[in-house]
C-alpha cells in the first residue's frame, strides 16, 4: 500500500518539484542577469564618475583662473584710479605751494621795500616830497595834459 501511495503520488510530486526547480533557475537566472545588469550599470557610472571628476576639476581651474583674472584686472584699474587720485592731489599741492610762496615772496618784497624806504626816508627827505606833493596839486596844468 505504501508503495501505491508512493508510486501514484510520487510521480506528480516529482514532476511538480522538476517544475517547481526549473521555475526557480528561471527565476535564479533572471535575477543573476538583473544583477549583472546593475553591476554593469554601476561599472559604466563609476567610469563615468571618474570623467565627470576630472571634467569638474577642470572646470573649477578655468572658473579659479579667470576669477584669478577678474581679481586682477580689478585691482589694476584700482591701483590706476588710486595712482590717479594722488596725482591730482600731488598737482593741487603743487599749486598750493607755488600760490603760497609767490603770496609769502610779494610779503617779503613789501617788508624789503618798506625797510629800505624807511631807511632812505630822512625827515628832510619827507619834507621835500610833501612839498614836492603840495606843488604838483597846486598847478593845475601838469593833470590836464
């Protein structure tokens, strides 16, 4: 009996478990592909990520070199308008001091001539202008010419 059971229910039991196992290396098999598939897709990224790396690094320099630019361009038309600056300020200064000193040398030829005036200039030598003076108001044909 036991043989009966075995031999009606063994066969189906069998071909259903050789179903079963096929169906299962089917499934095995397409996973394995899908794995493969990914690691690949994850290799191609990784390549990629090397390039876009490199791509990066050298996209950085050329923003670093023309900000290096930039920087540089920047501060030379600073130092132009500085240099600018100071020689209109150096030019005024100049001015200044020229205006002050022919002020301070007109001062200084004033003070001169008033000393030699104040030297030469005798009570009589007063007297005789005064008189010199009063004369030349006094005859009216010497303002009518």
């Amino acid at each position: 009996m036991i043989g009966y059971f075995i031999g009606k229910n063994a066969g189906p039991f069998f071909s259903e478990r050789s179903r079963q196992i096929r169906k299962d290396m089917v499934e095995s098999e397409e996973q394995r592909r899908e794995a493969e598939e990914k690691a690949a897709e994850v290799d191609r990224r990784l390549g990629n990520l090397e390039t876009e790396i490199a791509s990066l690094r050298q996209e950085a320099q050329q923003e670093q070199a023309a900000e290096a630019e930039r920087v540089s361009r920047h501060t030379e038309a600073e130092i132009a308008k500085i240099r600018q600056h100071a020689e209109q300020e150096i030019d005024s200064a100049g001015k200044a001091a020229r205006t002050e000193l022919k002020r301070y040398s007109a001062q200084l030829a004033v003070e001169l001539a008033e000393q030699k005036i104040r030297v030469r200039i005798t009570p009589e030598a007063q007297d005789a202008l005064v008189r010199g003076f009063v004369r030349d108001l006094e005859s009216p044909e010497k303002f009518s010419r």
